[in-house]
C-alpha cells in the first residue's frame, strides 16, 4: 500500500491501558467509524507473538475500511501480519534494516524530535515523518522535551516527506498542526480512553 498523506491526517495510536474499557481492538473499529485514517498498534509490554495476535484481530476489524495498520519497532510481528508497515523511533529497528525485511510496498515511519535527525535520514527507505514531541504527555514518559508548534513547524520545513505531529495534542490542536506544515495529527489519549471512541474521531473532523 502506497502512502497517502492523506491517511496521516488522523492518525490514532493504541495504548493498552487506556484503551482498556473497549479493548484495542473495539476501540479502533470505532475510530475508524469516527474518521481514523491510520492505526499504529504500540504496546511497549507486549512480545512479538502478542502484537501479532492482536494485529490479526485489528487487521480484520479495519478489512474493507482501506485504512493502514503499521506496528511499532517490531518488524518481525510486522512481517508476519503483512501488515501495511512499521513506525520506528531514533533508538528502535533500523529502518534501512526494516525496509530490507518488509520490502518496496511497506509504509515505514521515523519518529524524528531534531533537526539532526531529519537531515541524517534517508528519504530513499522512509516514507512518512512522526515529528515531535510537540506538547508534554502522559503517555509516553521518555519523550522528549516538547517543541510546541513554532518548533514543530520549523522541523516541517525541514523536509518534503510526509510528516505526522505526535506528542499530547487533542482536537483544538489540530488547525494550528496542520498551518505548521504537518500532514495530520497522531493521538493517543484524545480518543483512547474516551468514554465514546467514535465520536472522539468524529470531533477532529467538525471544528
């Protein structure tokens, strides 16, 4: 599946405790109802057999939808699943490596939080950007320190890849985002963990 920028607009991530109300795999059929364009599946405590149990579930859930499912850092669970991809940050898989494994038609992300970063990256193997941490958030407490939007903009400037803003932003966010140069919004807690998933994915789209 080729990338659409399209699909970055709103791009949801899993978080299992947060999404423990409806599960992971309800809670992303009902984003996705609500407007999700992309679904990364990251569980930091998972092993590889896990995910993959849990991808296969998800990729049937989002059958029909057309919406990519990229697993986080673990790129045998994602050759496996033939899921649509794998999103990697600064310290995870490889991504020369990842696209080696997942070949030509994989969607491969880089998290990217510096200019360092951006100008050290192959654009050849990576086909989309996650730019941030834009704002501080509680569900990762290894980030970075937060760039807030000028930053986040100026990093944008930085390349013509498709890009995605992730760290702590929610629907009054969204405009700013995307005036900054991003392709959309990854978010976490603005819709895992909402007492209506749906209609927290529906909110980004009527504002």
């Amino acid at each position: 599946m080729a990338l659409n920028r399209e699909a970055l607009r709103l791009y949801l991530v899993t978080d299992p405790v947060l999404c423990a109300q409806f599960g992971v795999v309800e809670t992303v059929e009902q984003a996705v109802r609500g407007g999700v364009t992309c679904v990364q599946l990251r569980d930091k405590t998972a092993g590889t057999k896990e995910l993959i149990a849990l991808g296969k579930a998800i990729l049937s859930a989002l059958k029909g939808t057309g919406v990519p499912l990229l697993i986080n850092d673990d790129v045998e669970a994602a050759k496996e699943l033939n899921a649509h991809g794998l999103h990697v940050g600064q310290s995870d898989a490889d991504v020369a490596h990842a696209r080696a494994v997942l070949g030509p038609q994989a969607i491969i992300g880089l998290s990217c939080e510096t200019a360092q970063h951006i100008h050290a990256l192959d654009e050849s193997v990576v086909d989309y950007l996650g730019i941030g941490t834009v704002f501080a958030t509680q569900t990762k407490s290894n980030h970075s320190v937060p760039m807030g939007l000028n930053g986040l903009a100026d990093l944008c400037a930085l390349t013509s890849l498709p890009k995605v803003a992730i760290g702590g932003l929610k629907v009054e966010h969204q405009n700013a985002v995307l005036e900054a140069g991003a392709d959309g919004l990854a978010v976490v807690s603005a819709i895992c963990g909402q007492p209506d998933p749906r209609a927290a994915a529906r909110a980004f789209f009527q504002t």
